[in-house]
C-alpha cells in the first residue's frame, strides 16, 4: 500500500496495509464515520507507518508497532514538524493513531501507553469570519454574474443559498438529488459521521434551487445529483469554491470567504439575530456544543468592536 502526500510516495510492508485495511473495515473500531474521515485516517497511519520502517531498525510489521517506545513517539512527533506539518494536523494525525492504537493493543493484548500518553501540540482555535449580511447578500448576487449560461447562473446562486440560508456544508449541498425536490419547508440531511438531522428550508433558498430546477436543460432521474457541472457531471465542491474565489475578486473580499464561511455566516446571524446556541447546534449538525461556541466568541468580538467605537471617552 502506498500514499502520495509528502515529497516521495511512502509505501508500507503488506503486512501493515493488511492490518491497516482491517481496522479501517472493521465498524465496532470507527464506527460510523464519513468516507473522508476515513480517508484522512488512512494517509495518517501510512505516514506513521512508514516514518517507524525507517526508524525502527530491524523491527516488522505488528512487532514493530508492538515494541513502540515514548522516545519512537517523540522521534515521530519531531519528524513530522520537521516536515512543516502544522500543530492542529499534527493533532489529528495523533488521534488517529492513537484510536488505531486503542483497537490494535485490544486485540493483540499488550500495553500501548507509550502511544496512548503522548501528548498533541497545543494550538488555537482559528474563529469563524463570517461575511457581513450586506457582503453576504452581495456575493449571492454576483455570483450570478459568473456565467453567460442561465442554469449555470441559476446553478451558482442556488448553491450559496443552501450555504449561507441553511447552514448546509458544501458536501451536504451537493448530495442533493433530484428526488429532493422541489424543496419544502425542510429537508433531512446526512452529515457527518451519517448523523441525520432535520434543516428548515427558508423560501427565499426554495425559490433559487426551483429557479435552477427549471433552468437545468439536462435529465433529472430521481437518483441524480441536483447540482450538475457543464460537462454533465455532479457539480464538484472545487467549482464551488472556484466561483467563490472569482465573485470574492471581484466584490474585493478576503480570502477567509469560502463556501464554508457562508455556513459560518449562517451561525453567526442567526446568533447575533437571539438564536438559541443549542438550536444553531441542532441546525449545523455538530456534535459538540463546543464547536458552536465559537460562534459566541465571534459574536462578542463583534459586540466589543462596536462598543469599543461608539462608546464616549472623557
């Protein structure tokens, strides 16, 4: 098994792709994660697994992982910051050994506390930058600009509706399919981790996915995906976020507007509008409250800025 990613394409000895595979197959070791997920999992632990080939001398396969010291783990968390890898991919790449780790010690009885204790790199929290409504309204509308053909141009606009109306991940947006329209006052959608939640739908996100609906001059077979590309395709997020990055050039925007940023949009109006956090919570399809709490830290930035300059100084 191999994987490109870093400078040369690392490849393992067959008998650690196998266990590897096994993990990654087995449900009650990941449960039921995203196809992503699970392919981020898989690089991290072929980094991993090829990093202590080289390390290790003379130690193979399950052996190899079995003997692991602190120092091992220390000499890996080095390496791969001596690589460039940031400290929050660092982390995740820790976790996902670790969860390896967690199922591999269970079924080859030994102690894997070296693995287990070795802490992750602090970092901070990157806050959400949500657009202002103004900038956000601005973009739905040049956004239909980006295109002389009126699908493409109905297409485009539909789809940021979804982001910053609904608060659909851009995955979320392009697994519609024909069979889910015309939109009503919800939809239920399969996020992460194939968790389903109930969105409410606003009209105004109704009327731009009807408006594509009846624009789109191709077939519409039930099972098909809703956003096509001018090949014919399923529309690809990498075309969203092109059409994002041409409309942000020209509007003048920031690079931190992306379609994930008119989900974070989304959050961060309906917060500063009185919403509910658990609510928003609920709607955004996070597991945790904490991830929806920076949305408040947003909120209160917002709040002292406008403080900070409207209030009286003696």
């Amino acid at each position: 098994m191999s994987v490109a990613g870093t400078q040369s394409e690392l490849v393992i000895a067959p008998a650690l792709a196998d266990l590897l595979e096994r993990w990654l197959t087995t449900d009650t070791a990941l449960g039921r994660i995203s196809e992503n997920t699970r392919t981020a999992y898989q690089g991290d632990l072929l980094v991993f697994f090829a990093f202590l080939s080289g390390h290790m001398e003379g130690a193979r396969g399950a052996e190899m992982l079995r003997d692991i010291s602190v120092t091992d783990m220390r000499s890996f968390m080095a390496h791969e910051r001596g690589r460039g890898i940031a400290a929050r991919s660092l982390a995740r790449e820790l976790s996902a050994i670790k969860s390896f780790y967690r199922w591999f010690s269970e079924r080859e009885d030994f102690d894997a506390t070296a693995v287990m204790m070795t802490r992750a790199p602090k970092f901070h929290n990157k806050l959400p930058r949500p657009l202002a409504k103004d900038a956000a309204k601005a973009v739905l509308e040049t956004a239909a600009l980006q295109s002389e053909e009126p699908w493409v141009q109905a297409r485009d606009v539909a789809v940021l509706t979804l982001l910053y109306g609904c608060g659909l991940r851009i995955s979320e947006a392009l697994s519609l399919t024909f069979s889910d329209v015309p939109l009503t006052d919800k939809l239920i959608i399969r996020g992460k981790g194939d968790k389903d939640r109930v969105v409410p739908v606003i009209p105004t996100a109704q009327a731009a996915v009807a408006r594509y609906v009846a624009a789109w001059p191709g077939s519409d077979a039930p099972e098909d995906a809703l956003f096509r590309g001018v090949r014919g395709g399923p529309l690809s997020a990498r075309q969203v976020q092109k059409t994002l990055a041409d409309v942000r050039m020209q509007l003048g925007l920031p690079s931190s507007v992306t379609p994930h940023a008119m989900r974070h949009s989304f959050a961060t109006h309906l917060l500063s509008a009185g919403g509910d956090l658990r609510a928003i919570q609920e709607l955004l399809g996070h597991a945790s409250l904490a991830s929806t709490e920076a949305y408040t830290a947003v909120d209160t930035a917002r709040l002292l800025d406008v403080y900070d300059k409207a209030h009286p100084r003696g």
